[in-house]
C-alpha cells in the first residue's frame, strides 16, 4: 500500500504521489457513467410535446409521467441509499444501469403498442426506471466522498454537475440528430440516418450507457484503499477500518437525528420543484408560447438543450463549488442562499415579462429561464451532493445523500402532476383554425406563461430563508454540511 495521506494541511493537501492521478481516473469513469444514466433520464422530456401529440396525452397524463418516475425516484433515494452504504458505490451505480437499460426499451416498445391502458403501463415503467435510476447517485457520492476530502467536496460536487449537464448535452446532441438525419463519411463509404421518429430517444440511449458501464466496472474502484492508498478524512480516527460498514440501523440512526440534514433537505425541495419545472416543461413552453418546435427550429433546440441549459448549469456549478470550497472555507449554506435568491429575482423578472409590464420575447424569455435554471442547478451541486458528502462522511455518505436528494424529487413529483394539472386547468384557449387538409381544428389551450413561473416562486424564496437561517444560526461553527 503507498504511503498514508499525511494531514489536511500539509504538502499537497495531504496527498500521496499519484494519487491525484488515480482519483482522476475513477472520478472521469465515474462521471462518464453517471453522465450515461441521464441520458436515459431526459430523453422523455425533450420529446415531450411528439410524445403529447402522437398519444394524445394532456399535461396532466405528461406530468403523471414525470411525477410517478419522480415520486419513485424519491423513495428510491430513500431505500437505495441505506443499500448502498452496505452494498458499496460501484456495485449499486452497476444495479441502477442494468434496470435503466431495460426499462427505457420497454418504454420504447411500448409507446408503439395500441393497448387500451398505453397511458398507465407508461407511468408504471418509467415510475420503475425512476426507482432503478435512484441506485446511482447515492453509489456515485458514496464512491467519491470516500476519495475527497471536506474542503475539496465544493470542487468535487461542480465536477458533479458537469457530469450531468454532459448527459444533457449528450440528450440534446442525440435528440437533434434524430429528429433531422444524419451522415457519418468513413474512409470507402458513408453512413446515413434519416430522420426517426422520437420513440428512438428510448432506444439509442440504452446501448450507450450499457458500453459505459462495463468499462466502470473495469477501471473504478470504491475507495482509496482498493487502489492502494490511505486517506484518512477528516471526521475520521486514523485507526478507522475504511473497508468496514455501519449497520444499516446505526446509519439511519444517525443521520435521521441530524436536524441540518432536514433543513437541508427541505431546501432540496424547492430546488427540485424548480429545477423540474424547467427541465419537465420549457420545450412545451416554447412550443406554445414562442412556436419554436425541435422540427420548425432545430438549431434553437440544440442550442438550448445541448449547450445553454448544460453549459451554463455546469458553469455555476464549478463555481459555487469552487466558491464555497476556497472563500468560505467548506461552508455550503452561505452560498446557497444567494444562489436561490438570483433564481427568485430571476422569477419575477419572468413574472414581469409575461405580463408585458418588461419588454417580452423569445430572447427575453431565455435569457431569465437561463438564469433561473443555472441558479437551481447550481444549489443541486452544492447540496445534494457537497452538503451531503459532508453531513455523511465515507461510511454514510450514500444515505445522506439519499434522504435529501429524496426531497429534491418530491418537489420534481409536485412539478409533474401538480403543475400539470395547474397548467391545463389555467391554459390559454386557442380559436379553432384550418388545417392545411380544409378541416378546422378542435378548441384547445396552450399554456400560461404567468403561471408557469408564478408556480416556481414561493420555492425559490422558501430556499432563501431556510439557507440564511442555517448561515445565521451556524454562524462560523464549521458544522458539517452548513
């Protein structure tokens, strides 16, 4: 074994030659698995408004569909972190990808089936894929928590939310290829797709991840110690057994008594009811609002699901990390609460604008869901990840983070169905008009711009107050996960 990890403080951070290298290796597989997960976890909404029009399901059944996938991912994160903390981080991040792989081909195949009951047997699967998907981010922190440090979880959990908008970018890409065709020029010959039909998101994904964790399961290892190496952290005794368990009693013991844990997780909540709202429902947003589709305006989509929504998300989370890591000494709550106040200044903004009392368009309209996007992804790092590293440590990292990424997914389960409901019950009429065929069009309603938005505000004020309340009350304590 190479030589311990000498204290935090010491010459390169503690850290013995080769080990950064070897950690970067397992955090790029790592993060390329878990990029991998989300590509089967987006492809649903980026073809929401085919999906709504070829089975002529309303915003209520799409919101269903979110909210059961969501509500299961919920108690997933609950159940599946305790698992996790026994099981280890590689082997559940390996259970969450197999059952991922399998549901999304059901979904596809079933989605082209006539059963009477389509509506039903869709939430039942993806609600299934939901609670399969939840092995993967307690193994994914519970692996990495064991490989950085408390003040170096900050970085680690930006690093963390790259790896997911890389999943969206992925989604994006993939999404625009199908949907217009593609050509590959080999040497001899070329390659040529033509445009497919959007069921295809939930075929082409599955292969992918599939490949990527096979090779996770070569090149990972689950903590320092099977590389090799001895880290001892810093809520650690230098004699701790870092290969031993806690019972899984003794885990939920200890973090269910933690009052920050809660706190936390209820500002989670919010974020997850923003943080859905926008990924669930803005293609539909510009589809009826703005009429900007993934067929009339393809590289406005790619722009947005490829490359604004993920860079700029990944970009407030680098820094967020990297902020509450160097200036505020590993403090997580300070930075918070001014990331969910720019996404409640951004709200009312947006608020404004679809009122017409600020100037109102497409560009507009962007620029403030931009904003309001990147602030929540960036406080989806910082807490569900960093603040959970820190209030769980290496042997009970997969259920910190588990019981508060839960809340992030009861808040994304109310942005389903709840805001689903709320959005046809408020929807716009829109006159009967010809279609190119002679025949006049059905009454229908398009959403509410004013109420789309309004639905995300009292959550980005709620997340404010809870996350001053912990700055005030911990003050300069230093308490894990404040």
């Amino acid at each position: 074994m190479n030589a311990s990890a000498s204290p935090p403080n010491g010459p390169d951070s503690g850290h013995p030659p080769g080990y950064r290298l070897r950690r970067g290796r397992n955090w790029f597989m790592l993060g390329l698995t878990y990029a991998s997960y989300y590509l089967c976890r987006y492809n649903l909404q980026i073809v929401a408004p085919e999906l709504k029009a070829a089975l002529g399901f309303s915003n209520t059944q799409y919101g269903a569909i979110q909210a059961g996938r969501n509500g299961a991912y919920a108690i997933g994160q609950f159940v599946n972190g305790l698992f996790t903390d026994r099981l280890g981080g590689k082997q559940a991040m390996t259970i969450g990808a197999i059952g991922t792989v399998v549901l999304n081909l059901l979904f596809g195949i079933v989605s082209w089936s006539k059963i009477g009951w389509l509506f039903f047997a869709l939430l039942l699967i993806r609600a299934a894929d939901g609670y399969v998907q939840a092995f993967g981010a307690p193994g994914f922190i519970k692996i990495n928590t064991a490989w950085f440090r408390r003040k170096e979880r900050g970085t680690f959990s930006g690093i963390f939310g790259a790896m997911i908008n890389l999943g969206q970018t992925g989604v994006g890409q993939l999404a625009g290829l199908l949907a217009t065709g593609f050509s590959i020029p080999l040497i001899f010959f070329t390659i040529t797709a033509p445009p497919l039909n959007w069921r295809y998101m939930f075929f082409v994904p599955p292969v992918v991840i599939l490949i990527v964790i096979v090779l996770m399961n070569l090149l990972v290892k689950n903590h320092p110690e099977e590389a090799g190496y001895r880290l001892v952290h810093d809520e650690e005794e230098a004699g701790d057994d870092p290969g031993q368990s806690l019972g899984m009693g003794e885990v939920f013991r200890k973090i269910t008594a933690n009052p920050v844990v809660w706190i936390v997780a209820a500002a989670y909540f919010c974020t997850g009811f923003v943080r859905a709202a926008i990924y669930d429902w803005w293609a539909i947003y510009y589809k009826e609002a703005w009429d900007i589709t993934r067929q009339n305006s393809t590289g406005f989509f790619t722009f947005m699901a490829a490359w604004a929504l993920p860079v700029l998300a990944t970009l407030g989370s680098l820094a967020a990390g990297a902020i509450s890591d160097k200036l505020m000494r590993g403090r997580r709550a300070p930075v918070a609460a001014v990331l969910y106040f720019v996404q409640f200044v951004c709200i009312v903004l947006a608020i404004l604008m679809s009122q017409h009392l600020l100037y109102a368009s497409a560009t507009m309209a962007t620029v403030l869901v931009l904003g309001i996007h990147t602030g929540c992804n960036a406080t989806h790092s910082i807490l569900g990840s960093a603040a959970a590293m820190d209030l769980g440590g290496r042997k009970m990292a997969g259920f910190a983070s588990g019981v508060i990424d839960s809340f992030q997914y009861f808040g994304a389960m109310l942005a389903g169905f709840g805001l689903g409901t709320l959005l046809d019950y408020s929807g716009v009429p829109v006159a009967p008009a010809a279609t190119q065929s002679g025949t006049v069009s059905a009454l229908t309603k398009v959403i509410n711009p004013t109420v789309w938005f309004a639905s995300m505000l009292p959550w980005g004020l709620l997340g404010t107050v809870l996350m001053v309340y912990v700055w005030i009350r911990h003050g300069a304590s230093g308490k894990a996960g404040t």
